[in-house]
C-alpha cells in the first residue's frame, strides 16, 4: 500500500480487509484519505465502499476491535460509521449509482459496483481507490488519473462536469473549497461547468451550503475560495449582501477602494493569526454596512458613515440566513463589527483615560481579539504607513493596559447593583433605577469617581437625591 499511512491508520485498515475477507464483500478504501495520505495531509477520517452491505461491514469490522466499539448506521441510506478511541472516524457505504431529480434536493440510489461509485464521485483526486481484496491488496484503482491530477494541482470532474454538478450541485462549492484548501487550480473544462451550473446550487439546503462556506473560510488563505465563489456567480446567489461590496465608485475625479477585495485582504491578514472562525467572520462582515451608508459629500468625498452601526444590525440576519448560530458567537461577531473603528479614534493624540475605559468596558474579554481585526484592517500597499499604523495600535495597546492595570474596567461589574438601588429607596423595577444605574457606570468611566464600593455608594444617594428620591434604608 504505497501511501503515507500511520501504525495505527495500517492497523485499522487491515481490520477492515480482514472483516471484508470474512464476509466475501468486495471492499476498497477510496477517497479523501486517500488523496490526503498521497499529499502527506493529516487526516481525521476514512471512506470505505464495498460492493455489498455496508451496514453489516462495519458489525464485521467493530468485531475486530477490543473492546468493540459502537456502530452507527442508517439503514435509509445503508451507511454506517465507527468512532475510534482517538476520535478518528471511519465511514462505510455500499457502492452505489445516485443521481439527483431536476428540482430535488434528495438523491435516487440504487446499488452498483465499484466503478459506479468512482463515476459519481465528485473530482477525480477524490475517485481514487485502494483495493482491500485478497487478490490484489494495496492495489491503486485510479480509472481518472487522479494521481496526475495531484501532481499538477488540477481539480477536475470525472465525467462531464454539468453532469457531476446536477447530481449534486453542493460539488461546485467544494471544488472552490478543495482549491482554496490545497492551492489547486480548478481545470477549464469544470470551471465553465461551475459558471453554466451555478443556479443550480438553489436546490441546496442552507445548512450545507453553509458547512462548505466555513470550510472555505477556515483554509489557510480564504480569499482564494471567495473569489472563485464571486467570479462563477455563486457568491451572487448564497451570500448576496458581500458581493454588494464589490465595485470602487468614481465622481468628480474622486473614488474610493473596492470594499469586497479589500475584506478579502482583511480576511487573509487575520487568518495569518487565527484559526478562530468567529473572528474570521468579523473580518468578513466588519464592513458589511458600507453599501447602504455609501454617500458622495462635496467638497469632502465619498463617506460611510455609521457604517459599523448598520453594520452590527445586519450580522443578526445574515446569521439567521446563513443558519449561523444565534448565541454568544453571533454576539461576538457583532460587537467587534460595531467596535471595530473605535481603536482607530484612539490613536490620536491627548486621547482621555475616559474613551480608553470606554473602550475597555465595551470590548470586555474580546478586547484581543478587536485589536487583532484592526490590525488586519489595514491593507495599505505604503509600507512607511502600515508602520506608522502598527505602531499607533500598540500605543493604543499600551494605554489600555496602563487604564485596565489600575482600574480593571475589562472585568467590571458595578459595584452598586440595581438591587441595592430598589432597596436603598424602597423602588421596584423602573425607569429612576435604570437612570441611576447608567449614571453610576458613566461617572466610573468617565473618571468621577473611583471604582470602589465607597464610592459609588455614596455617588448612587448623591443621584437618587437629585431625582427626589430619599433612602429609605442605611450602608
């Protein structure tokens, strides 16, 4: 078996042949891993086909196990799948025709040999086959040349592409992702079928799209899979709102850059640094509101003003849209889209210790995290001025950490709650507890008083005063 497998990757294998020869059931090992091992890719799964039961494979194959492990099958589909003691998974299925119906999103199956199976995989770097037969184990059944198509970093169809791409149009998209992955190049012949195919990806359910989508964005430079996504058309159809970015606007002799290539450089520059995908996200949508906010003022030029605003209004219904989580990960890509200017304010000079504990306060624990995106944000092709804005960042990291050391507004909590407020003047929930509650955050903020229990306490009957109110009750 001439590829690059582990001890433990031939260990498992051979239980498989070994279960196959028990069972007479034809079986091979067939793509992705085999594509990856070819490549010298870490890999955390393999695919085995068999021209029988696969359900019954992966019983036989458990047997060999000790102690033996869980099988979980899905008779609907006769496919079945086993999860090792270190995670790695292993896929059986029965080697089979499928094709899709014009306006369905589900597949017709039937059974069918080896070959067939290799005919409906999608590129011909992931049709390539190892045989597990006792005649000729470890033999490459390679009917596409896939091992060239390796070598060349061509990702190509096996059969004709507008065929491969109607039998399952979610192929387009990982064709952009495995090129975005592996820096390959997406052969002529399949790119055109991409183009002609595009529409198709409609009948595709969000939550599969979506999974390619942040496969795509968590490659190492993702801006390749998005601008192959923008230049078939398809970016058009599943992520309307980025492809808006596109386009540099002239008037009067005054333009301004094209937004969309300039996130696609923000993306690349923070997936330099992280592997995060939320983060990764809000480099995508940090300038999401620039469309609508777009305005040409004489005299001044082209402005987008508030554009973090709408911006940070738009990620809850792209989220929602793209069946993106609606939880603290949403809220964090939304609050580093709204923050993500704030930074650069601050790098003026005479900036008071009052908006840098502003800046604390709202970043909170993401506070690393927004200074990584701003960082990313700057794209200049003048090195003297990305200088000169790395080093303005770190002056603004600097002075956050000289305000957090002595104040520890990242952490804050008040010290006065809006409990001690209701019972210091004998108040149920209401309007004066919110008003003395945002004063008191105000004046600590802003520097008026201490962050101390002492003081706000005394601050909270100084406002309650002012408002009427008298204290009904002692420290």
């Amino acid at each position: 078996m001439d590829i690059n497998c582990t001890e433990r990757e031939l260990l498992f294998i051979k239980k498989v042949a070994r279960a196959a020869r028990n069972l007479g059931v034809e079986t091979y090992l067939i793509g992705g891993f085999v594509r990856d091992k070819i490549l010298g890719r870490e890999t955390k799964d393999a695919d085995f086909v068999c021209v029988g039961d696969a359900i019954e494979l992966a019983n036989e194959t458990a047997k060999q196990f000790n102690p033996v492990p869980q099988v979980d099958f899905f008779k609907n589909f006769g496919t079945a799948h086993i999860r090792l003691t270190d995670g790695f998974d292993i896929e059986f299925v029965g080697a089979r025709k499928e094709s899709y119906q014009r306006n369905s999103r589900k597949p017709e199956v039937e059974p069918g040999t080896v070959k067939d199976d290799q005919d409906r995989r999608d590129f011909t770097v992931n049709a390539m086959a190892i045989s597990l037969n006792e005649d000729n184990y470890g033999k490459m059944i390679d009917p596409f040349d896939g091992i060239k198509d390796l070598e060349r970093g061509i990702i190509k169809t096996p059969l004709d592409p507008v065929q491969t791409f109607s039998d399952d149009p979610l192929r387009m998209m990982r064709g952009i992702r495995f090129a975005s992955q592996l820096g390959f190049t997406i052969e002529k012949k399949t790119w055109q079928g991409i183009i002609d195919s595009a529409d198709r990806i409609k009948i595709i359910s969000q939550e599969r799209i979506t999974d390619e989508l942040n496969k795509i964005i968590a490659s190492a430079k993702p801006s390749v899979g998005f601008a192959l996504l923008y230049e078939s058309g398809l970016l058009k159809l599943i992520f309307p709102q980025m492809v808006e970015l596109a386009g540099a606007e002239n008037k009067d002799g005054i333009g301004h850059k094209d937004n969309f290539w300039h996130t696609l450089q923000v993306l690349d520059n923070i997936a330099e640094h992280t592997e995060d995908l939320w983060l990764r996200w809000s480099a995508i949508l940090h300038d999401i509101g620039k469309p609508p906010t777009k305005k040409f003022e004489e005299g001044h030029g082209w402005t987008f003003h508030g554009h973090e605003v709408v911006g940070g209004r738009m990620v809850p219904k792209i989220f929602t849209k793209l069946k993106l989580p609606q939880n603290e990960k949403m809220r964090f890509v939304r609050k580093l889209v709204e923050l993500h200017l704030r930074p650069i304010s601050l790098t003026k000079e005479n900036i008071t210790d009052s908006a840098i504990r502003r800046l604390l306060f709202d970043a909170g624990e993401d506070f690393e995290a927004l200074m990584q995106l701003c960082e990313a944000d700057i794209t200049s092709k003048n090195k003297q001025k990305v200088k000169r804005f790395l080093e303005n960042f770190q002056m603004v990291r600097q002075r956050c950490k000289e305000v957090e050391e002595s104040d520890h507004i990242r952490t804050w909590q008040p010290p006065v709650t809006g409990e001690l407020i209701m019972e210091t003047f004998g108040l149920s929930p209401s309007k004066p507890v919110g008003i003395i509650k945002d004063a008191l955050k105000d004046a600590i903020l802003d520097g008026l008083i201490p962050n101390t229990y002492e003081a706000a306490y005394n601050f909270m009957i100084e406002k309650g005063k002012s408002m009427g109110l008298e204290p009904k009750t002692g420290k």
